[in-house]
C-alpha cells in the first residue's frame, strides 16, 4: 500500500506523517496522531460529531481525505483549552449542563468555536443554525444552544 | 390555508426496575489511606450520569464531599456483578447497592473515630464536610483525613463495606397474571400544544408542559437534563422517528440521520418541567427511575393534540404529515 | 425546571448534604476537552477490522457458502462461518432461564432476516475488510417470508423460527401473556357504552450518536480484554462465556462510559464475534457498527399493535378494560419476550379499573429483531392508553383531564396484577398541570389526594 | 485494492486518468468520500484537481460563472450572489456547505440537490472539456457524463425574479421534501411574462414544471390566477418516495407549496 506524507498543524503544532492514500482525517487524527477528540458517529457527513476546523472553516473530518489537507491548519476541541484553562466555551457547556453522553460533544464546540470567531453576539438563529449539522440525541438540544449564548454574554461582559 | 391550533393532555405512570424483579446490583466502598472513597461497581453510565449519582448517593451516605468520591466502574476484573443499566433500574438498584456498602464503611470510619476520640461510636455524627464530631459537642471532632490514616497505619481497620439490592423474581401466576412487576413507579402528565397546517399535514409543536414525579431529584440539574432530552425524545417518537417509515413494507428504511428524522434544533418546542417528589418506599433518598418515563407523556399527548386541532385521529406512530393529510383528506371527502 | 416542593412535603426529608443539590458531573470536564475515552479511543498494533457479511433476503435457505476468494483477498487475514462458533444458536435471556435458544451468532442453513450476519470478515484494514466482504459468495433458495403481524399468527404461514415452531413466543401461560381481574364480560355489560380500538407504530432506533461496537485486545495468556459500549457489562460477558464456551475467568470487560444507549446496546451482538476473532488470529480485533447497520441492523424498539376494548359509564367510570397487545419481535427472540410480559403488567394503566382481561403476544416476523427500548413494553401501550382515554371523555362529554381524575389509581387500589397501590402521585401530576397548563377542573379533583383513603 | 487519490494540477490531465474503470472524480467528498466510507469498494481512485480557477467565482454584465469547486457556503456568502444564496444555503449544515460543491450538486441524487433545482430554474450552462452543455440537457444525461465539469454559468437574476422554496421537515436542515426554484419576469401589467420553474424530489433529479410555466404566462399571481398552474404543477413528475415522504405525499404538497412560492 502506497504511503503519502501528511503535513499540516494541529492545534498549534507541526504534524508530519506518512499514512496510506485514502485515509480520512478523522482516521488519520484518531489513529495515526492519538487526537480522539472528533469522534465518529457515522462517516456519512450526518451527524457532525467529527467536525474539525480547517483554516478558519467547520469541516467534517469523516469525509475529507487527510493528504488534501497538507500545509493545513487543523483545530480539534483537545486544543481548546489553553494551559489547563478551559476556553470559555469548555467551561459554558460545563455550567449549562450541556453535556450528557458526550459524544456529541467535541463536534458541537467546533461548530459553535467557529460560529462565535466570526460572530460575537450570535442571535439564537444563528446559534441554531451553526449547531444544524450536528446530531445531539440526549438532550434536546436546547442546553447546548443555552451554552453557546452563555459563552457569548460572558465574552461580551468580558470586552466591556 | 390554515393553520390551526389544538392541545392533548396525557398521564402516564412508569415502573422503575427490571420488569418482575430478579435484577441484582452489588457495589463495593472503600477508604483510600487518606480518606477519599472508592465506589467499586460494573454499572454503567450511558451519558445519563450514573457515576455522578453514585458519588452524590455515596458522599451523602458516608457523609463526605462529593468530590472526596471516585467512582471505578465497569471493569469486570474489579467491580462486583451489576445487571445492566436499563429499565430505569441504575440509580435505584446501583444506588440501594452504593447506600449498604456505604453504611457499612461509614460505621467502620465511625468506630475508628471513636477510638480516636474516645468516644462510643454511636455518639459520633459527619458534618459532611469531611469531620466526625460528637452530637453536640462539635469542637471535640476529628477529620475523615485522619480517621483514614488512623485506620490504615495505625489500626489495621478496613474502613470498606459492601452493598447488594435485589428484589426478589416474581413469577407471573400463568391464569390471572398475578405478580410483583415493580416495587415502585414514576408518574407524569403532560399538556401539549400543537399547530396544523391543514394543507400540508405539518405539525409545529408550541409548548409541552410536563410534571413529572419521580420520586426523589438526587441532583436537580441533572434530572432536568434527562427530562428536557426526554421530552425532546417524546415529540420525536410522536411526529418524526421510524426505521420503516411504510411498515410492515420493509422498503426505504433510513439509514442516516438525514433519513432517519428526529426535530432539529430549529424544531424545539417551548418545553417547561415541573418536578414533584414522592419519595418511594425503597428507594434511594426516595429516588425513583426518570429516564424512561420522561418520553412517554408527550406522545399521546401530541396525539390528542391534533385531534383537537382539527379533528382527525391518527392512530399510527408517527404522525407524519403524510397521515395528517391523508386522515383530513378522508375526513373532507365525508 | 421547577421543583414543587409543596407536594408531599410531610413525607419527604429534605436539606440534606450533597443528595438533592446541583453538583457538577464529574464527567462532564472530560467530555468538553474531547478526553473522555470511548471504546473506540482505544487502538491497537496491529488491530484487525471486522466486516460482517449479511443476508439480502428476508428469509432464504443456504445452500452453499464459499469464502475461498476472500481467504485469498489481499489483506484479508481470517473469515469465521457458522462452524467456527463454539454454541451457535444462542438467546440472551437464558441467563434468567428465558429460553429456548432460538439465534445463530452466524446464519446456519438459513437466514431469516434481511441484515442477518452470516460470514464475518477480518482484514488489515476497513477497506481490505469491506473488499473481502465483496468477495464471499452465498448461494440461497428463497423462502416465502411474513412481515405483518396477523399475517404471521395465520394458519400457513411461513414459519420463521423453527426454535419456536410457531410464530409467536410460547409462555408457560400459553400463546400469550394473561392478566384475568374481575369480570370483564360483565363489566361491557353493564357499560353505558362501548369503545374498541386499534393502535398501531412502526419500529423505531435508538440512534444513539456513538454506533454499537467493540475492540478486543489479547492479553497474551489466553485472557482477552474486551473494551465496549455495552449497557450490561456481566450480560455480556456471561452470554459471550456461553457461546464461545470458555470460561467467564479468560474474559475480561472493560466499559461504562457510552455514547448513548436508550436500550439499544443490550443485545449481546458483537462482543462474541469480536472475541472470537481475536482468539483465533492471536490479534486485537475492531467491530464497529457502521451508522447504515446502527440505523438497520441493530435492534430497533418494535412494532407494536395495541386493540383496546372498554366499557364506560356516563358518570365517567371505566368499568371494563380489555388490552390484545401484539410485540413485532422480528426474527428472534432477544428481549422480546420479556418486553411483552412487562406490557401485560403495565395495562390497564395507571387508572383502576375492576374488571380487566389482558393478552400480550410476542410475534415472530422476518424482520430485523426488535429489543430493549427507553421505555420497553410500555411506550407504545400508553401511546394506545391515553389516546384512548382521550376518545372514551369525548365520547362522554367529559373534559379529558378529569375523566382521568375519575379513574385515576390511588394508594391502596387493587391493580389488575393483584398488587395494591403504593406510593401514587398521578393526581397530583395533573392537579400540577391543571395549574400550569390553566387546564381548570372541578374544585373536588383539585381537592384529591393519592394518600390512602382515609389515612 | 485500497483507495487512492491521484492529485492533477488541470482538469485535461485528470479527464484521462478518470476513463479508467474504478475511478471517480473528488469534489468536496460529500458523495464520493462517504460511499467509500460506507463500504462501497467499486471506487478504488480518485482523481482531484487543483487548478484554483475551479474555485473561482466571476461575477461581470450580469453573468455569473462559478467554478464547479465552488462550494455552497462561497456562494451563500458572496455580496453580489445574494438573490441566489437561499438556494445555497440549503444545503446541509455548516460543515457540509463548506465541503459541498456546484459540481457535485450536480450529481445529487434526490432527495439532494437542492442546488441544482435552483440552476435549471435559472437556465445554466455545465462546462466540461468538451464545451457547453444546458443544464437541463445535461441532468438527463449526468449518470453517464464522464467529463470533469469545470463551471456553470448563468444570468444573475434579481433577487425579485428569483424564489426558491425547500421543504423539509427538520429544522433548520433537513433533506428535502421537496424543493422548487421559479425565475419569473413580470410584465408592466402584473402578469407573468416569463417563468421556468424547477422542482427536486418530482423525480430521481430536477426536472421542470412545463405545464405549471405554461400555465402560468400571462397570468397574474392571485390565488385565481395560479390555479391552472397549480391544477397542471403535478404532470410530467414521477415523485421518489424514500424514508421522509411519499410520492403520494410529494405529488399532494406540491401544489400546496408552489402556490405559497408564487403568493408570498
């Protein structure tokens, strides 16, 4: 089997690996680099619990094939906390009590991750649409949504 | 076009446990040297927060700080034999276990305090800060820290216990269906709103209302969270969720979750809980199963709901759109 | 969330330490920095992947299988049939003596499902797997198949479970479950009318977010570690002891922490398999549902059909109730039987009623085998219930809320089982939503209690 | 054999390598990378391109051409783009309109595609090597189109003249019930000078609704003047039926829905 280099940075930090060609991200971050935190919940691209950011952007890691993302820049949720100190988004989910089983969990922070870099104030509409890619099925999502407006009141009261 | 509005009312009850008993849970409690304590049990936690329980249950029971708790769970090479974490048994069943076991290491903890103290055990009490004081007299006290010490390096004492629950199996009698199948039970009404495009067969849920007793809320924030899912589940069951959507025809099951339907986060319903607590007789502080009985209420209630919307009944889960406007293109055609 | 603090206060200690509080889960910070570890976290060297190859016939005889090209499939390291498992046919409840033995871990002569397993793959990789999944060849003869319930308990229908030799589950009390209380044909008699009616669901996943699976390591001497998503950790370990016969001391499970269960991971399905595998290649082995066999093939909650007949007094009195409850099993038995033994317990609902006749059958389909689901055995009867209750208030002209108050059980009821009430509180759920739902009802159902009469 | 991606810096170098059985074309991986993940091992290459001209979004004289590695999110978020970004937008969630491609929407089959309905309605033009292709000549013949397409293009309409309508039944993304796009000219008198309307779900792709258009020319949009339109929406469709709706149900609600398209 025909091996490829890989090279892209993960939550900060230069990756470097030889994996066979075809390999998703997902596959290649879980099993190749030891970063478990996107989750596979169903290589289908519908449920969003391995979503990632790349460059900015919210990708399903299941359906994008790793050597496609060389010279990358790669953000899991394990790179969300910063020195032992939850991101804020880490810690709202925690106080909303927006996590059950959990699996859904590192998805949903990605896309809320990105909805908040570029929108700071959402709306519960833009919140609800940033989470529609992700599948939640213990808690009826509304904690979750809860969650991600809390993250955004405290960044507000924050900047004030 | 119209749309119109109706509203369902549903009460339901839910045994709590293993259908006719039979379902046995054990735990095993010990103190770490520097008195924390280890919950040992093979339960498992399914993202309900089973181990959170256990700890809460455990740190009440020996009367410590939740966080002074450690919960090993789920590995057979260590925990003792759990039936399972289903039918609403986990926190009854591993709870009832944790509580027994607890006890027991409580009163090793207490005699070796008594010791320390010199004192009858029996006149010792936790204040559930991590001390044991005398009854009355709180300034002659000793911390669980240094009980555990004492008992490890000093006295050779395992402050340890063990716990077992199990209803006893009852065995249906075979002409009348005499039988045990539950020690205790769960009770929920709830009252749902609903709109109905009655072009389309949509049906927008505005509000469910739901009570539900459950015996006894052993961690406020944690039932909510079991009780706002269910309900979301509840709905779901109502109006979206089947793998053979043209049963018994086999064809066209889904096999994603574009396909299979749950309401998205778009489709939430204003949902309000309100909880009532009849402790049950042997449960846990009172505690009975929540877990199931939460998505029970909503589904006929919805049903009911429609009804009252636009008088037809739909008889069939789900209530898909489909048999909305199927049942009122029936009902206009007389 | 409100609590209501005012109900049953005079028998509730309240002001307790650390029970009754909102404290933080403890496994909530593992979960937002991605750290908690599900059993697929785990990976292992040299992991092989496990594909199974499944049944595209409902029901089939198998004439020949040949697995000679996928042996010689390029990473394909091992293929296991039928023949390779210790105790084939196998029922998970046999554990609490609920037999017979009615399932193959991997079809045996025929397959009586459509998505049944019948030759497992292990290769190198997914893809190797998958490949030499492709390459396994199954002759089958086609048999007829049933897939409606009445169909199936029809005279001359096409038998699907030889284990049974009928379609449906055979209790000690017959072809169904029975529940006999009072005299239901004198109940309907006396009724001032008369109500049946017949509710029916389609079957329903538990979808959980994380797919039903496992990954087996080999501990090197002869034990194997087994990490899964179980929701019953001795379950399986005892069932999977019974059909690799080995020993329950040589298995070793590690697990508790799931991405969802809702009932649908109790069925003892791919532990046994996995193992197996590793037992017989020496390597760690990866069986994981895909999101199509989580949706498909993993045990759905059943189809049910629910016929209620009751017998109703103006005054709003239900004097007779009679429950024909029917469990879409699917193929095998699983936990079936026992979910349509709980129905049976369940009705006639939380309403007293004295004179009650119950039925539950546990029928056998060639459909994907149906099991524990949130609220088994009882979702679908109190979807058929309260329905029900709606239809017999209007048929009387009575608010739907309080003609529940009028039937409503209370402490010391006798229950249909013969088992006096305890511990009753669905008056006050109702009184609670008549107030929150402004939902009035007559001063005297605001006035009930469900404390024992008179006490 | 395991999957292999083949990575070509221009499309004539990648239209060779795909005439070999087993390959397929990589967009944003939506379709290819998930029948690959599910199992399906009759793809053992991939082919994908580079060239960034494929990622190119031109907007000049009112002509819109988007390279078919555009994805829905560059499309949903392009300032002059606005009167079609409803159609964009309803594709998938976030992550998947950011990976979903004009290209590979092209390819959808229904109940996806939603896309696509919005490009037969505004009467596009497919490129591949081989020249242009109208995009409703070019749907009927998809599942044998080996060529790469490179881009679409089409007249920007106003955002007044364009309306797009999916349906589905989870919020706010679900696959479609159905979806309907219409591109409608009024004349100076209020009725309807010219219109194409185009569904997804009324067959295995989009197709147009001829006698729905036809009925409609010279009408104005009052409930009375659309009731022919509506009475003929359903001929010439053949619904799917799959795990959300039927094709009853489809061919029921089409009438329904196209009127509230044509009346808001």
């Amino acid at each position: 089997m025909a091996k490829v280099p890989v090279e892209f940075t993960l939550n900060g930090s230069e990756k470097a690996e030889f994996i066979e060609s075809g390999t998703t991200l997902l596959h290649a971050l879980r099993d190749k680099i030891g970063d478990t935190s996107p989750k596979g919940g169903c290589h289908q691209g519908t449920c969003g619990a391995c979503s990632v950011i790349i460059d900015g952007e919210l990708r399903l890691s299941c359906l994008t094939l790793a050597e496609t993302c060389n010279g990358a820049d790669i953000k899991t949720t394990a790179g969300l906390a910063k020195g032992g100190v939850l991101h804020p988004l880490q810690r709202a989910f925690l106080d909303a009590f927006a996590t059950q089983c959990g699996f859904c969990t590192p998805g949903m922070m990605m896309a809320a991750k990105v909805l908040l870099d570029r929108t700071p104030n959402p709306s519960r509409d833009d919140v609800v649409e940033a989470l529609s890619g992700n599948i939640c099925r213990c808690t009826g999502y509304e904690p979750i949504i809860q969650a991600v407006l809390l993250t955004a009141r405290a960044n507000s009261q924050n900047a004030a | 076009m119209a749309i119109r509005r109706g509203r369902g009312v549903a009460a339901i009850n839910y045994p709590t446990g293993m259908n006719l008993g039979g379902d046995p849970t054990q735990a095993l409690v010990h103190s770490t040297p520097t008195g924390n304590f280890m919950v040992t049990l093979s339960s498992v936690d399914l993202g309900q927060g089973m181990k959170q329980i256990m700890a809460q249950i455990c740190a009440e029971t020996i009367g410590v700080p939740t966080d002074r708790v450690i919960i090993d769970t789920a590995d057979t090479d260590t925990g003792p034999h759990c039936m399972g974490t289903f039918a609403s048994r986990g926190t009854h069943r591993a709870g009832n276990a944790v509580i027994q076991a607890a006890k027991e290491a409580r009163q090793v903890m207490l005699e070796v305090a008594a010791e320390e103290l010199e004192v009858n055990a029996s006149d010792l009490e936790t204040d559930g800060q991590g001390n044991i004081q005398v009854k009355g007299a709180p300034q002659k006290s000793i911390s669980i820290f240094d009980v555990a010490l004492s008992a490890h390096f000093k006295r050779g004492r395992s402050i340890s216990g063990r716990g077992m629950f199990l209803i006893p199996r009852s065995y249906p009698e075979k002409e009348t269906g005499a039988m045990k199948p539950s020690t205790c039970y769960a009770h929920a009404c709830t009252v749902a709103e609903v709109e109905v495009d009655d072009e389309t067969g949509e049906v927008r849920v505005l509000k469910v209302k739901n009570v539900f007793e459950i015996g006894r809320a052993l961690n406020p924030k944690m039932v909510e969270q079991q009780l706002v899912g269910g309900s979301w589940m509840g709905i779901s069951h109502a109006l979206y969720e089947t793998t053979e959507p043209y049963y018994p025809n086999r064809d066209h099951g889904g096999t994603d979750f574009n396909q299979y339907l749950m309401p998205g986060p778009g489709d939430l319903a204003q949902t309000e809980i309100i909880v009532l607590e009849r402790p049950s007789a042997d449960g846990p502080f009172g505690a009975k199963g929540p877990g199931e009985m939460c998505a029970n209420p909503q589904i006929p209630a919805l049903a009911n709901a429609v009804f009252d919307a636009v008088g037809v009944r739909i008889d069939a889960l789900p209530i898909t759109p489909e048999r909305v406007l199927r049942a009122l293109k029936a009902q206009a055609a007389g | 969330m409100e609590m209501r603090k005012d109900y049953f206060a005079d028998v509730r200690q309240d002001g307790l330490h650390e029970i009754g509080q909102a404290r933080p889960r403890l496994d909530s910070p593992g979960h937002v920095t991605g750290k908690t570890a599900y059993f697929a976290d785990r990976n292992f060297p040299g992991m092989l992947h496990l594909k199974m190859v499944r049944s595209p016939h409902h029901h089939a005889r198998i004439r020949s299988i040949d697995t000679s090209e996928a042996d010689k499939h390029p990473g394909v390291v091992r293929v296991l049939t039928a023949k390779d498992v210790p105790h084939n046919v196998y029922t998970i409840l046999i554990l609490i003596q609920v037999g017979p033995e009615d399932e193959t871990v991997l079809a045996d002569g025929k397959v009586r499902w459509k998505g049944e397993a019948v030759v497992a793959v292990l290769a190198e990789t997914e893809r190797a797997a998958q490949e030499g999944a492709a390459k396994v060849k199954v002759d089958y003869e086609f048999l007829p198949a049933v897939f409606d319930m009445e169909e199936a308990l029809k005279p001359g229908a096409p038998l699907v479970n030889e284990y049974h030799g009928q379609n449906y589950y055979l209790y000690d009390s017959g072809e169904c479950r029975k529940v006999r209380f009072g005299d239901v044909d004198a109940g309907f008699a006396q009724a001032d009318h008369i109500l049946e009616q017949s509710y029916q669901s389609s079957p329903i996943e538990h979808a959980p977010t994380e797919t039903t699976g496992c990954v087996v390591a080999p501990e090197g001497n002869d034990r194997f570690t087994c990490y899964t998503n179980t929701q019953a950790m001795f379950f399986t370990l005892d069932n999977t002891s019974i059909i690799l016969q080995m020993p329950g001391s040589k298995l070793h499970f590690v697990g508790g922490t799931v991405g969802g269960g809702f009932g649908g991971k109790v069925d003892v399905i791919v532990e046994p398999i996995a193992i197996l595998g590793a037992k017989l290649t020496g390597r760690p082995v990866s069986f994981v549902y895909t999101r199509e066999e989580e949706m498909q093939i993993s045990s759905p909650r059943a189809a049910e059909m629910v016929v209620i007949k009751d017998g109703v007094m103006k005054d709003g009195r239900i004097v007779a109730r009679k429950v024909t409850g029917y469990t879409d099993a699917g193929a095998y038995s699983r936990h079936s039987p026992y979910g349509t033994q709980k129905g049976a317990a369940h009705y006639p609902g939380p309403y007293t009623i004295p004179n009650v006749w119950i039925d539950t059958y546990c029928v056998y389909t060639n459909r994907t085998p149906s099991s524990a689901m949130r609220g088994f055995g009882v979702t679908i009867g109190d979807f058929a219930l309260e329905v029900q209750m709606d239809k017999l208030a209007r048929l009387i002209g009575m608010d739907p809320l309080e003609f529940r108050f009028i039937n409503a059980y209370r402490d010391g009821d006798m229950k249909a089982h013969r088992q006096p009430t305890e511990g009753a509180a669905l008056i006050e759920c109702m009184q609670e939503a008549s107030r929150v739902a402004n939902w009035p009802v007559a001063g005297k159902y605001m006035a009930m209690s469900s404390y024992k009469k008179g006490a | 054999m395991p999957l292999a991606l083949q990575t070509f810096p221009t499309v004539k170098d990648a239209n060779a390598t795909l005439q070999a059985a087993g390959t397929r074309y990589l967009g944003g991986g939506t379709l290819v990378i998930r029948a690959a993940n599910e199992g399906d091992v009759s793809t053992s290459s991939l082919v994908r391109v580079t060239d960034p001209g494929l990622s190119q979004i031109a907007v000049a004289g009112g002509k819109v051409r988007l390279g078919a590695s555009v994805t829905m999110a560059a499309i949903a978020s392009h300032p002059e783009l606005a009167a079609i970004a409803p159609a964009a937008r309803a594709v998938g969630g976030p992550a998947i309109r950011n990976m979903a491609t004009v290209g590979g929407n092209l390819f959808a089959p229904a109940p996806y595609g939603d896309f696509a309905v919005a490009l037969l309605a505004l009467d596009a033009t497919v490129v591949t090597e081989d020249g242009e292709t109208p995009v409703e000549t070019f749907l009927a013949v998809r599942d044998t189109s080996r060529a790469i397409v490179t881009a679409v293009g089409f007249s920007l309409p106003t955002a007044e003249s364009f309306r797009f309508l999916k349906v589905s039944r989870v919020k706010p993304k679900g696959v479609s019930v159905l979806s309907i796009a219409a591109l409608l000219e009024m004349a100076a008198d209020g009725t309807v000078a010219s219109v194409r309307i185009a569904m997804g779900c009324m067959a295995d792709r989009p197709i147009r609704a001829l006698a729905a258009e036809k009925g409609l020319l010279g009408r104005k949009l009052t409930p009375q003047g659309i009731a022919p339109a509506l009475a003929a929406a359903a001929e010439g469709t053949a619904p799917i039926t799959d795990p959300i709706a039927s094709a009853w149900y489809r061919a029921e609600v089409l009438p329904v829905y196209l009127g509230r398209l044509l009346l808001n």
